[in-house]
C-alpha cells in the first residue's frame, strides 16, 4: 500500500513540475512559474527514494507506468482533455508491465 501511495504522490510532483515548466515556456506564464516547479520536482525526486525496492532501476521502471496513468488523468482534469480509448489501452498495456516488474518472481 505505501509503495502506491508513494507512485502517485511522485507523479503528481513531477507532472505538476513540468507542467510548470510548460507553462512557462510554452503558455508564456512568468517566470515565477518555474520556482514552484523546481520545488515539485524536488519532491518527486525524493518520494521516489521512499519506494522499497532492491533496486533504482526497478521502482523508477515500475513508476513509469504509474507516471503514465497520471499523465491521462492530469490530461482529462486540468487540461480538459478526454483520452481516448488508445490511450487507455495504452496505459493498460504499461500498467501490466509494471505490475510485472514490481512482482515478478524473482530467483
């Protein structure tokens, strides 16, 4: 349970970081923007430390397909765009993947 609460709260700091960035430089908010930003991605960056896992490569491997979900979730409710069922299958196929990198059977 903790290692799924910690996913989430990692993809919502990183996605709201860059979309600060975005933001400001693609939606020509100020500067400011990029502060809080750089305070998300902080965040993300640390709550992935939190995750328990034997090794870096497999909570960040494993956290991709979190990270995806959240992306079409942040897509539909901030950016009020609806995915599409390609994007859903998608992010199905990267949840299957994750889900088998966090418990696969290991030797």
């Amino acid at each position: 349970m903790k290692t799924g609460v910690v996913y989430v709260a990692a993809a919502i700091a990183e996605i709201a970081g860059c979309f600060a960035f975005w933001g400001w430089l693609r939606l020509g908010k100020p500067i400011w923007w990029a502060f809080p930003g750089l305070l998300s991605l902080a965040a993300f960056a640390y709550l992935l430390t939190l995750v328990e896992s034997d090794a870096a490569g497999r909570a960040y491997a494993t956290y991709g397909g979190i990270y995806i979900v959240a992306s079409l979730v942040w897509l539909w409710i901030i950016e009020s765009s609806r995915p599409d069922r390609w994007d859903i299958a998608g992010a199905c196929v990267c949840l299957i993947g994750a889900a088998i990198i966090l418990w696969g059977p290991r030797g």
